[in-house]
C-alpha cells in the first residue's frame, strides 16, 4: 500500500508542469466521496474528477468530517483525472472509536483508479445511453490487530465497482437531474474500517449503491443517496447506509457539501444518525 501511495504521490507531482485546466459544465465533477472517488457523499459516479475535458488535465482535494451518535471519521485525500477518461484516486480514513474501546483509532488508506468506458453522462441528451465507468479501491488498515479481534478474515482488500450516470438537463420542471447507480463487488466491513470478510461470509458480493439529484439551480445540488452493505460479522451487525445532502457550487473552484446521514448499526451501537460536511477544491 506505501508504495501505491507514493505512486500517487509522484504522478500529482508530475503533473506540476502541466497545465491544469476545466471546461466541463459546473458540477460535473461530483464532490469526492468518503472514499476518494468522485461521487457524492458515499457513492461514486461514473463521472471523471474535476473539470477536465478529453483534451485536459482536471483534479480535486477534500476534506470532509462526518459526526453521527457515538463516532467520528475524518477523510481527507485527492483525486486526478486525466481526459475525462482516467481517474486515480487517494483518501485517509481515520475513525474515532472511543465509544467502544476508550482511545481507540482506525485508520485506513485508500487508492482508487476509475475509467470511463462509454458513454457521456451530459452531452449525450438525445440519448438513454448513460456514462458508465468500471473502477477498483484497494483499501488498507494501518492497524491490522482490530479487523482480526472482530473476527474479519482480512485486513486489506479490493472492491470493484461499475457506475453508470445520467444527467438529464431541463429534465424536470426545467430543472437538470442527476440519476446514478453502482454495483459494488465487496467484503469490506464497515467500508473497511473493520477488515474484510469474516466468519459469516467471506467472498465478494454485490452491493447496490443509489443517488437521485435535482439542481434547483446550476450552482446547487439536493439528492440522496442509499448505500447497501454486506453483513459478514457475527459479532456486529451490519446495515444499509443513507443520506439526503445538499452541495453548493460557489464557483468552478470550490465546493461544500452537506448532508444529514443515517449510517445504521456500527460496532454494535445501533441508529448511528448524524451530520456530514466537505470541503472541495476543484479544477
């Protein structure tokens, strides 16, 4: 995993010499999820990061706090996507879980590759052809001794995904809307937080993932999101997770996202329901 994340690293830093630009329609870049790929909140589009079109270079950075009942996660990381093709992706998780063990945190990477392979989410309008992308997170725990005290089998795994999305502008009442669905091939335990697999199930299963959004307004975006999650651990219970979020474009450069989550059961603490809030910048 160190050697992905200076991997990252290293073609970010490449790309000082080259001229970063954006010339997609705003909002096009989505707010980069929880785990780094651009999506919302806790699902990940077919849509490329940043404003880059296929002639540009186009990227994003995030920092994003999530408070629910008795847990804290902060994620941070960034996002590259080249030609509105190819997107790399990298975020650290770090979940407060003192309200289990007093002192206790999680912390995991995450590096994301995503590419699209068909269609064209916003200039395709005379047809139902969506965008659709394939994309992998290979997540690692920095601390593997808690995913195997709860009985996960493993402490770093892959997910696979295939998104597809569709921008419908004046869709509704003169309004764009924003329809996506992911096919999430998974094992991970709470995202990952608490390994893979466990002695329940332990192989990769596919978990669908939603997001339906209206744009009152070029710059504003209302939707929701429902994320479902598999359930491999006898000694927590596992559920779906939702959101209904809120994110604002101020200008090509920024966006913030907010949002009220309703998580389910972690750790054993049930209806963990709270608030969410990112911090984007774009180009």
């Amino acid at each position: 995993m160190k050697r992905l994340r200076i991997a990252f690293l290293a073609t970010v830093a490449s790309l000082a010499g080259t001229t970063l630009a954006g010339d997609r329609l705003l909002a096009t870049g989505g707010a980069q999820q929880i785990e780094g790929a651009a999506g919302s909140g806790l699902v990940p589009w077919a849509l490329i990061a940043g404003y880059g079109t296929r002639d540009q270079v186009g990227g994003s950075a995030f920092l994003t706090a999530v408070h629910v009942d008795d847990f804290d996660l902060r994620t941070y990381g960034a996002a590259v996507g080249w030609g509105d093709r190819v997107e790399l992706s990298y975020a650290r998780q770090r979940f407060d879980a003192g309200s289990v063990v007093p002192g206790l945190f999680l912390r995991m990477d995450t590096v994301g590759v995503k590419v699209r392979v068909a269609g064209d989410a916003v200039y395709d309008q005379d047809r139902w052809m969506p965008q659709v992308a394939i994309g992998a997170m290979h997540k690692h725990n920095l601390d593997a001794t808690i995913p195997k005290a709860v009985g996960a089998q493993k402490a770093s795994d892959t997910d696979f995904y295939v998104a597809a999305t569709k921008l419908w502008l004046a869709g509704l009442a003169g309004r764009n809307v924003l329809l996506n669905g992911t096919l999430r091939y998974t094992r991970a335990n709470q995202y990952g937080l608490l390994g893979f697999g466990g002695d329940r199930e332990d192989r990769l299963r596919a978990q669908p993932e939603l997001t339906a959004a209206i744009l009152p307004r070029d710059d504003l975006a209302v939707g929701i999101d429902w994320r479902r999650k598999p359930d491999n651990l006898s000694a927590f219970r596992e559920e779906r997770a939702g959101d209904v979020f809120v994110a604002w474009f101020p200008s090509r450069y920024a966006a913030i996202t907010a949002a009220y989550v309703d998580l389910g059961s972690i750790a054993g603490k049930p209806r963990q329901r709270g608030g969410y809030l990112s911090l984007q910048l774009t180009l």
